[in-house]
C-alpha cells in the first residue's frame, strides 16, 4: 500500500470486506495517511482453522497492532470491518478509534 499498488492490496481483503468497502473507499482511506509497521516483528495471537489473528509491531511506537486474516479458497485474506484498511479493527472492538 506504501508504494501506491493499491489494486494488489485490495485482492488482500477478504470477499466480505471487499462487499463491505469498494475499492474507491479503500483507496480513499489510504489517502488519510499510512500507519507503519515493523514486519521484522509480526507473531501469531490466536488460529483456527479458518481464522488466524497476527500481532505487528508499530514501527517507532512502543504499541502493537493485529490484522485478522480469514482463509478462502486455501489463501489467507486481510479481514478490514471497520476502521482503515492499514489499521483494521473488527465491529466489537473499541479503543477510542472511530471511522
């Protein structure tokens, strides 16, 4: 997303984000501005068989953050419910964060 392949990013969503969130709205909210990550630092928090949720480190922030991820057809895909597309959240979460 960085680097402007906005269309390779979005065929990362999962089919129900992509029914949730066009891809003019994904690429709108990637317009607001990137959170960076440090994907030296990324580790597994929960996993089913279906689901799996990562932990990311925030590049130059003490914080963390996660993306969950949802297999289809044998491929994991970013689940993005709300929030933006760099800084998912699902719809029970909340930290203060809003759309």
């Amino acid at each position: 997303m960085e680097k402007g392949h906005y269309e390779t990013a979005y065929k990362y969503l999962s089919r129900d984000s992509t029914i949730r969130h066009s891809y003019e709205e994904f690429v709108d909210r990637l317009k607001i501005g990137l959170t960076e990550y440090n994907l030296d630092l990324i580790w597994p928090i929960e996993r089913t068989k279906e689901r799996i949720r990562l932990g990311i480190a925030i590049l130059g922030d003490p914080g963390t953050w996660s993306f969950r991820l949802i297999q289809e057809n044998k491929k994991w895909k970013v689940a993005w419910e709300r929030g933006t597309p760099y800084f998912t959240y699902p719809d029970n979460f909340a930290c203060g964060i809003s759309d």
